[in-house]
C-alpha cells in the first residue's frame, strides 16, 4: 500500500480483524499524537531514526529518498526541543517519504501543513534541537511503549496508529 492509496484503509477496521492478536505483529501506538502536514491519512513500510534533541539523523534521512516509507522517530518523548520543522517536513515530501511519526515535537505549524506529507508528533515547540551529530538509523525503536522496527508497516488515520510484522489490506 502507498501514500497514494492511504485513503482505502480504516485503522478501526484493521483493529476489528486484528483484536486477538497476542503475537505482538499487529500493535496499535497511545493516542498521544497529534496531527500535522498536509496529508491526512498515510502508510508505508517503516525506517527508524532514535535520537535525543539532536535531529542531525531525522535530516540526513528525509533528505535520501523515501520511496513511499514512513519515517518513525524516536526522539524519547522530549518536549523540550523541535526534531522536525517546515524545512524538513518540505524535504520528506520532495523525497517521497509517505509520513513522519515522531515521538517528541516539531515546529512551524504553518509550514508543516503546507508540506505534502502527513506529519504526526506529541506537541509543538517553537525551539530547535542542536545538531550534534548523534542518533542512529534504522534500528528498532520504542514509541511510547511500543515496539517498531524497520521494516514494520505503519498505517495512521483519523481514528489513529496501528503498526504490523506485515502489509495490511483493507
């Protein structure tokens, strides 16, 4: 499935189906995020960035090519400083990332809507990080609790975040 297509799924409908799971393949994420970006519902096979206020891995990755995947980033649950604003929210959707989830904040609201891509995040926050070079890249990270790998399929509507081992269909 692919951004493209992102409107002909139903993370309600995917729960309904997967509700007895205990495999740990199909997990949903808390409903701590809010919705940013210029597209509203997206999916795609997930890559990882982990990081600490420092978002020097969040730019190096939306800056390669996306390919239709969405970017999950581990940024701890920080609010105290912004892992993705208006410039790199323009870069993932000039390279083709589907979607960014990020477990901290981000900034220029404005700009970030603006942006073809969907964009979810824990708050806004007006300051940025400081690059540092630090962070990894497509490593398994935690968000919010929940595990996410690369690799994993990620899928977010209105009604939420659920993530799976495999694809999905509607």
């Amino acid at each position: 499935m692919t951004a493209a297509s992102a409107a002909a799924f139903s993370t309600c409908d995917f729960c309904d189906v997967h509700k007895g799971d205990t495999s740990g393949a199909f997990r949903v994420l808390p409903p701590a995020f809010r919705a940013f970006g210029g597209v509203a519902h997206f999916s795609g096979p997930v890559s990882t960035v982990k990081c600490h206020e420092d978002n020097t891995q969040v730019k190096a990755a939306v800056e390669s090519p996306g390919e239709g995947r969405v970017l999950v980033v581990d940024g701890g649950g920080s609010l105290r400083r912004a892992l993705v604003g208006g410039n790199l929210a323009a870069a993932a959707a000039r390279n083709g990332w589907a979607g960014l989830v990020v477990d901290g904040c981000v900034r220029d609201v404005a700009e970030l809507n603006a942006a073809a891509v969907g964009i979810r995040a824990l708050a806004l926050i007006p300051l940025p990080t400081e690059r540092r070079g630090e962070g990894q890249r497509d490593v398994p990270v935690q968000v919010q609790g929940v595990w996410v790998r690369p690799g994993d399929w990620l899928y977010t509507d209105d009604d939420g975040i659920v993530v799976s081992a495999t694809a999905l269909h509607a």
